[in-house]
C-alpha cells in the first residue's frame, strides 16, 4: 500500500503550472489573448486573477435550462467542508 501525503502548493505555483497546461484552455484565431472555460471564471480569460483553478474564492453562474433557473454557486475557501454552496 502506498503512503500519500497531501501538499498544499502556493497559488503563484498552482499558477505556473496550468497557465499553459489546461484541459480548459480555448485558443481563438485573430486573438491574441487565451480563453478559459473553467467553472468560477466570470470573463473567460486565461489571467491569474480570474482564474477559477487556482484562487480560494470566487463565483459561478450558469444557467439551468431543464429548471428555468439560474444558479449561483460560491467557492469559499480551500476547507472541503464548505467549498460550493449553491443558489437557485
């Protein structure tokens, strides 16, 4: 049996490390800019700042068509106890 150990990495590491190497990743022609199709990422952009993979905190909308709804879901921090909480 294998022993694993959970490391906490620092934001700016998470960073380094899928700014460039995500499944979410969505180049377009004629932009020079990178978009990101990660949930709790509001602009769509691939920055630090609104990355949703990397930052403790932020907030998601979408659409529920099947409901007619639209849901809110907050990311509070890095406790898995509280870490979506979901409106509708």
């Amino acid at each position: 049996m294998m022993n694993t150990q959970v490391v906490n990495a620092s934001v700016d590491l998470q960073w380094e490390v899928v700014k460039n190497n995500s499944a979410f990743l969505k180049k377009r022609r004629g932009f020079p800019t990178k978009f990101s199709s990660e949930k709790f990422n509001l602009t769509g952009k691939n920055y630090y700042g609104s990355s949703g993979l990397v930052q403790p905190k932020g907030v998601d909308i979408r659409a529920d068509f099947e409901n007619k709804a639209i849901v809110v879901t907050t990311k509070r921090g890095k406790d898995p106890k509280s870490l979506y909480f979901s409106h509708r």
